[in-house]
C-alpha cells in the first residue's frame, strides 16, 4: 500500500495480513482523535502530538437510522479511535457484519472475528448496506484518502 502519510505510517506502521489489517506498535508520541470537519462534513480527525492540524480518517456523509447522524457518527467513532487507542487494540483492525450492516472493528489478535457472535463490542465504524468494508478498510490504513462513509 502507498502511504502518503508520513505522520501516519511513523505512528502505525501499517501491514496488511488477509482480511485484518496489523497496525504496528503505537508511537511514544501521544495521539488524539477527535471530530473535526474536512471538505464541510463532520470528520473523524487524527493528530499526535507536535502535528500542527490533524489528518482527516473519516468524512461522513450518511445518515444510520434516524439518531446517528453524520454529527453524532463522528463524535462516537472519534470516541473510539481513542478508547481503541487506549487499550492497544487499533492494532488489529478486520471487517465483519454486526447486525446485518458492515462494520470495521479493532480487535486484539490476528484471525478474530467480528460478527453479532465474536466482537460485536469492538466495531469501531458501520457503513450504509451495500458498502465495502473490506474496501474501506483498505482505504483508511491505506492514507491514499479519506473514508467517505
């Protein structure tokens, strides 16, 4: 994979194993995801320290349901980028389906799962039905550009 990034490849280190995407020892640098807005869409952000502005992960466009609009999508995932962040687990990221909508999840091991039976705890992001998840997985580790969900 390309990495435009050089902020991002220092502070993950990215390989791709299969279907799950193995993030590389976290940075000494602290690192903060926050909502931001990129291109005027709610964005889930990424900056460590000593960045001057944060990169843009996750611009998004879509309503879920009726409460998880672009807004509170943004706010909730940027909660767990960080809460992930937090417990080593943005190691390893997969796809799977949790409740009949793709999901990406950060998990703790290589060959995990992540379905309404393993890891429904672990989603990170949903996509609309019909997405890729693989697809934007490969987009966010790849920092070719920005997930458009």
């Amino acid at each position: 994979m390309q990495i435009k990034s050089l902020l991002l490849r220092c502070a993950f280190g990215v390989l791709s194993i299969a279907s799950t995407i193995v993030l590389g020892s976290h940075s000494s640098q602290a690192q903060d995801y926050y909502c931001g807005t990129s291109d005027g869409l709610p964005t889930t952000m990424f900056k460590s320290s000593g960045a001057e502005q944060g990169i843009p992960l996750i611009r998004w466009k879509t309503t879920l349901g009726q409460e998880w609009t672009p807004n509170v999508r943004c706010k909730s995932v940027a909660q767990r980028f960080n809460r992930f962040d937090g417990d080593n687990s943005l190691e390893f990221l997969t796809t799977g389906t949790v409740n009949n909508m793709p999901v990406v999840c950060a998990i703790f091991g290589e060959g995990q799962e992540c379905s309404n039976r393993y890891n429904s705890d672990r989603v990170l992001f949903t996509l609309p039905v019909g997405r890729d998840p693989n697809q934007a997985l490969d987009t966010l580790v790849g920092f070719d550009s920005v997930v458009e969900n």
